[in-house]
C-alpha cells in the first residue's frame, strides 16, 4: 500500500496511507446507492406535483430543482464534511492537499467537474486507468486540483500505547511498580521513546532518577534496562 510524505508549513512530517482502487470503487458505489435512493424520492414527489401542477414545463422546472442536490452531491458533500461524501466516511477515507494545505473549495470544484471526464463519459474508465498508472492513485480531477485520497484508518500498536509486550513466564523486578498511575507510566513511556530514539541519554538518565525518586528503590541496572523493566513490571501487575 503506497505511503504519502507531507511536510507541512511546520516542518512537521505526517504519513498517510493512500487508499486502494478498491476501496474508492466500494466508497463510489455507496454514493451511487445513496443517489439512487434520492431519484427514487425525486420520482415520488414527481408523481405528487404532477397532480397539483397541469403544466408540464412546471412539473419538469420542479423535479430538475429536485435534482440539483443530487447533481452537486460530490461537491456539497466534499466541501461541508472536509473532503468526504457519504461513502468516503464508511470507508474511513478523505481527499488531502498534497502540500498538507486544507483543501480549497475551488479543489473540490476542479474534482467535481472532471468527474464529467473521469466517470461519467467514458464510464469511469479515465478515473481507473489514472488511478492504476498513477503513483499516487490520482485520477485526472486529483491530478489538476493536487489532491489525494488518503485513509484514515487508526492503527493502534501496542507501542502508541502503556502495554508493553511480555512472555507468559516473565518474572517482575520491582514489586512497587503499581505506585504508578496508567497517566505516569504513559508519559515514562513517550519520555522512554522519544529519549532512545534521539540517543537522548541525559534525558533518560533524568528520567530514570524521577521514576526511583517516586518507587523509592536503587537498582544495578542501566537507564535504559531500568525504565524498560518498570514498564514490563507495570504491564504485569496491571494487565
């Protein structure tokens, strides 16, 4: 699955995953479906202003004002629910800048009228092939409004979380460990992370002085074998 980088004005790094031709397929036809139901109502209240209008240009005014939403639904729906429709929520997706810039209504606009050339003239043929031969799985209106459909599914691993992964025959150091709170243990273990990470090792070393100073005990071992210990300890005590 292809992966998007985005550095944003912040010099911040986000990751996304950008979502499969499946996936936009399935999302696409849950608006179909939606729209299909909306004409259906449209023909219903056709029939009922056919019987209070005689005039024909008036029942026909009626009913294509009745369809003007279903007509602008990618656009309305985009624009008001930050680059979603219906089917993009169920599926968990939505359209991204590529820059990391919010999405201008005149984006959306630019993907709502090639959908003309992309889906509607060529029966989606145009959008598929884009999608297949494109790196980023842009069809031609992502292309032109610099867009992309990215999902927006959580993955939780137990490293964004306070468990810690241990053996059934895993034997715990420090037995004071639950002294500790779930709100500790979560901010020792971002502190932890982001320390190894960067070779922070005075950070770590401060850190492993705080949590002794809170469980009151002196151990033999290194900061780093010290706080991964405590965690592992927390996480079985707690589980």
């Amino acid at each position: 699955m292809n992966n998007l980088q985005i550095n944003t004005t912040q010099n911040v790094n986000l990751s996304y995953t950008i979502v499969s031709i499946g996936e936009r397929i399935l999302a696409f036809f849950v608006d179909v479906f939606i729209l299909y139901l909306y004409s259906v109502l449209v023909e219903l209240a056709g029939d009922a202003i056919g019987y209070v209008y005689e005039d024909r240009w008036t029942q026909r005014g009626l009913i294509a004002f009745l369809f003007l939403p279903a007509m602008t639904y990618s656009l309305l729906m985009h624009s008001l629910f930050n680059g979603r429709t219906v089917g993009k929520m169920l599926m968990k997706m939505r359209v991204v800048r590529l820059d990391g810039s919010p999405v201008h209504w005149s984006s959306y606009l630019v993907r709502w009228m090639l959908r003309l050339v992309d889906i509607w003239v060529f029966i989606g043929a145009v959008g598929l092939l884009g999608i297949l031969f494109s790196e980023r799985r842009q069809r031609v209106g992502d292309a032109a409004a610099g867009t992309v459909v990215i999902s927006t599914k959580i993955k939780t691993k137990v490293s964004h979380t306070i468990l810690e992964e241990i053996t059934e025959d895993y034997r715990p150091t420090f037995t004071n460990v639950t002294l500790l709170t779930d709100k500790d243990v979560r901010l020792i273990k971002e502190i932890y992370q982001i320390a190894i990470k960067s070779n922070d090792f005075k950070t770590l070393k401060a850190l492993r002085k705080k949590v002794e100073g809170i469980l009151k005990n002196n151990s033999e071992l290194y900061d780093k074998q010290y706080i991964s210990t405590v965690l592992k300890d927390y996480n079985f005590y707690t589980q």
